[in-house]
C-alpha cells in the first residue's frame, strides 16, 4: 500500500506459477493462466467478491493468495461439472479441475494409456495422423507440400524468346 491507502500497481503479478501482465484486466488476466479459461475466471472473480473489470496490476497481496487458494481446487467452489476440465477422471472418478503443468501432464498420460492399449485414437496418435475426424487428403501433410504442376510450355514456342 502507498501512503494515501491507494493500492500499488504491479506491472507483473504471478498467480499460480504464471506471470500475468498488470495492465489486464482481472478476468482476461485470470483467462491467461493455463486451464482456466473467461467462464471460469468469471465464477472465481464473483465468487471472491472482485471486480471483474479491475486490473491485474491493483490486486494486493492478499486477494492474489485468496485467487491462488480458489484456484488450487475449484471443485470447493460448487461450479456446475460441466465447466470442470476433467470430468469423472479414469483412475479416481471424481470430477477435477486442472490448470498450469498438471494439465500437460494428465494429457500426457492419457494420450499414452490410449496407445498402450491400442485404441483407434492411440494408433492415430501413434502414427502422428488427425485424431478427431477431420480429413486428412489434404491437410495435416508432413514434409514437402505437393500441389498440382502445369506443364511446361514448349522451349522454341514460348513467349518472348
């Protein structure tokens, strides 16, 4: 706090292992962490009594621990279990919420269980193909792009000689 009780603005706030610019706004800011995307930064601001409008940059020390603390699991919060990014996980059946590296991670694992047990979509992941349906004739391609080539014109009749 500064001396006439106006709070101090950060240029760079970090919550939850990310560093959020200042100059955001408090819902885009939130949006910017890995996982949690407008709706849910949306849910935690009212939920915590902040201004979704405000910036980043003015929040103290203090509600930034009260957002890491939400944050840490948000399934305390009584959201519906429709805005959870891992609904009735595999090993625990319990819906959860993930954000930052623990995202990565579980995706990590699931894309390996799905080739371990040799499902259609752990074979496309395997071979590096498209895993949800989209076409692959033309797009997707690796390597050198292939396309159609036009003939070449004739060496004594081509324009301009």
């Amino acid at each position: 706090m500064e001396a006439g009780g106006v709070p101090q603005f950060r240029y760079i706030v970090r919550i939850a292992d990310t560093d959020i610019d200042g100059r955001m706004k408090l819902v885009w800011g939130l949006a910017s962490i890995k996982g949690i995307g407008y709706t849910t930064a949306l849910a935690v601001a009212r939920h915590l009594g902040l201004n979704p409008e405000m910036m980043v940059g003015y929040l103290t020390d203090e509600q930034v621990s009260r957002i890491e603390e939400v944050l840490s699991d948000l399934t305390k919060l009584g959201l519906p279990s429709w805005l959870y990014n891992r609904r009735r996980d595999i090993e625990t059946g319990k819906d959860m919420h993930l954000i930052g590296s623990d995202l990565l991670l579980y995706a990590r694992r699931d894309i390996e269980r799905e080739i371990r047990i040799g499902s259609y979509r752990g074979i496309r992941h395997k071979l590096g193909y498209k895993v949800r349906g989209q076409r692959t004739r033309t797009t997707g391609r690796l390597g050198m792009t292939v396309g159609v080539r036009k003939k070449r014109e004739a060496k004594s009749g081509g324009k301009g000689g």
